[in-house]
C-alpha cells in the first residue's frame, strides 16, 4: 500500500499541473485568435496520444516493470510541461500535448494496474474512491492556482512545470517493489476485455466525455463571454471540484449497492446537466453548475468502471482490462474536445447540449446493460 499512496501522490501532482496548464493555454490560444474548433481540437491532444498507445502499454509493463514504465511516464511529463512553459504558440504547444500524452499513457495505466491488483478487495471501492478523490482535488486545484497565486499565464506554466518535476522525483525515490505484473501477451488482452465488457468501456467513455472533455471549451467559452483569466479557468476549476467531491461517495456506494443502480443515477444526473447548459446563454451561473455535476458524475461513472475491472479480472488480465476502462475514458476526453468544440462553434450552447445529451443517454442505456 506504501507504492500504492507514492505513486498516487506523484499522480496527483501531474493532474494538477495538467488542470492548471490546460485552462491556461485555452485562453491563451482564444486570445490569439482561434476559435472553439481548434481550441478543442488542441485539448484532444494529449488524450489521442494515451488512446491510441494504452492497448500496448501491458506490454511495456510486462516487460519492465510498473516501477520504471512510471518514472519513464512522469520523464516524458516534464518535457511535455516545460515546452508547455517555453513555447508559443499553437504548434510549439501542440509538441508539447503530444509529450504530455505519451507520458501520461504510461503512468496512467502502471499506477491503475498496480491499485487494481494490490487494494484489499474487502475495501476496493473506498481505496479507489479515496485515490480518485485526490485526483479530483488536483483537478479542482489546478485551474484556481493561476488566480489564488496572482500568476500570469507564462508563469502559470513553469509553475506546472516544477509540479511535475517534483512528481519525477517522487517517483524516483519510490524503491522498485516487487508486485505482479502482466505477461507480454497482456497487450492482446485490452482487446479481450473491450469484446467482454464492451457497455462498462462505453461508459467510461462518456465518463472521459463529461470529466475531461470539456475544461477547455467552458473555459475558452467563458473567456468569449469577456471574463478575465482568472474568472474563465475557475469554469474548469468547478469541474475539478465536481469530481474531488463524488469519487469516495461512488467507491462507497459500490462497495454497499448494486453497481448497476449507482450507473443508473450517474446517468440520469448527466442528462439533467445536459439539458441544462442549453440555458447558460440567459443563465451564465450555469457554465458552474453544470460543470459541477459533469466533473463529479462523469469522474464517477470512470471510478466505477475501474471498480468493475477489479471485482471481474485477476491476475494477468489485470492489466488489459484496466487499458480497456481507460482506452474508453481517453476516448471520451479525445473526442469530447473536437465535437463540444465543433457543436458549440456551428450552433451555439443548444449544439452543446445537444451533443451532450446524446453522450448522457448513451451512458444511460449503457448502464442499464452493464
């Protein structure tokens, strides 16, 4: 558990300075000129580069280790976050994205993996709900530092970037425990586990929609609207806040009751949300609100995906299905960017929510198969 908590807080300290980084260059790049197409577009980045790599990261684990396929993830973090820091402009930053991407696709699975296989199963929901707390306390924290700190957006971004240098350090200090890794066969298992779960995928997927496809187009809408850098990255700030406030209740809520009962409500909840930001226009409050519940539901529904994973698979199949509950999320956080970018830009908040509904319905039949 010693492993589990080091690498969890290094984690964290990446979330952190990705929620902050992200909102920031959104502005920065709706300032310069580019609409929500290519801001969201831009956002997508990173998550393009975690979906298309996560079927073949079991494999990279299998071979080296969860210890040192982390630290090489949180290496290529810090590159990705300091040309973050020392580019301008949309092609040095979109280099920047695709670092931060291939880092994150190897850290991300190495540090579910090793939860997934070590948490006590009596206690799995609350371990993971407390670990995706954290996460949504970094993700509710990062957007506000730029204004909490009194920072311009240059700044910001070595901020970010001293954040993840000190996650590298974290992760190097850990020792290189011995816990059970998957074969090198286990990258064909991903596959195996999107055939056999293929509704838990889906609703991690819309779980990647809600939760991490949409800070950058609120943010670069809210900036639209005139608000200055602080005010439109606290819009991603509520998201973060969101899901710091839902993950331990869905872990809890999983451990005491059917979890298909839990998706249900999850889902419902996403199409009154939905629905509702097609009034943000008349009721700007709602930008928050909304963001509110889509951080904190769809951080859930992705929570208990992971959940799912560990009750189902053991062993070398770990691994593989914990890429499939992520492959899904990631795609949702890929695509959710470039169409809520798109819809928003050809018809306004009612294309949004328009979108969105069609994400949270799916989630809704999704859970009722689950």
């Amino acid at each position: 558990m010693s492993l589990i908590w080091r690498l969890g807080a290094a984690t964290t300290l990446i979330l952190m300075a990705f929620a902050m980084a992200g909102p920031v260059l959104a502005v920065q790049l709706q300032r310069a000129g580019h609409g929500p197409a290519t801001i969201g577009a831009f956002a997508m980045l990173p998550f393009l580069l975690i979906g298309l790599l996560m079927p073949v990261v079991p494999r990279v684990i299998g071979r080296f280790g969860l210890v040192r396929t982390y630290r090489a993830g949180a290496l290529l973090q810090l590159l990705g976050a300091v040309g973050y820091a020392l580019g301008n402009g949309l092609a040095a930053w979109s280099a920047g994205a695709l670092l931060t991407g291939l880092g994150a696709s190897l850290l991300w699975n190495a540090t579910e993996t090793l939860l997934t296989q070590e948490a006590p199963p009596a206690t799995r929901g609350r371990v993971m709900g407390a670990y995706q707390t954290a996460l949504g306390a970094a993700l509710a924290l990062g957007p506000f530092l730029p204004a909490l700190l009194q920072l311009k957006a240059r700044s910001a971004l070595w901020l970010g970037a001293a954040l993840v240098a000190a996650c590298v350090l974290v992760a190097l200090s850990a020792r290189s425990k011995a816990v059970a890794t998957p074969a090198a066969s286990a990258a064909s298992g991903t596959w195996q586990a999107l055939r056999a779960v293929p509704w838990l995928a889906a609703l991690a997927f819309a779980g990647g929609v809600f939760e991490a496809g949409l800070s950058a187009i609120t943010t670069a809408h809210a900036s639209s609207l005139g608000m200055d850098l602080r005010t439109a990255t606290s819009v991603a700030g509520a998201i973060g806040v969101g899901s710091f406030l839902f993950q331990y209740p869905a872990g809890w809520a999983a451990d005491h009751m059917p979890v298909r009962r839990v998706f249900t409500f999850a889902s419902l909840v996403l199409v009154v949300a939905s629905v509702a930001i097609a009034f943000a226009g008349e009721a700007p409050w709602l930008l928050w609100v909304c963001g509110l519940l889509w951080g904190g539901v769809g951080g859930a529904l992705y929570t208990l995906a992971i959940i799912q994973v560990a009750h189902a698979f053991d062993g070398r199949a770990t691994a593989g299905a914990a890429a499939a509950a992520i492959t899904g999320y990631t795609w949702g956080g890929t695509l959710g960017p470039l169409a809520s970018g798109w819809t928003l830009q050809a018809a306004g908040l009612t294309g949004l929510a328009a979108w969105l509904l069609l994400m949270a319905l799916g989630a809704l039949l999704a859970a009722r198969r689950a």
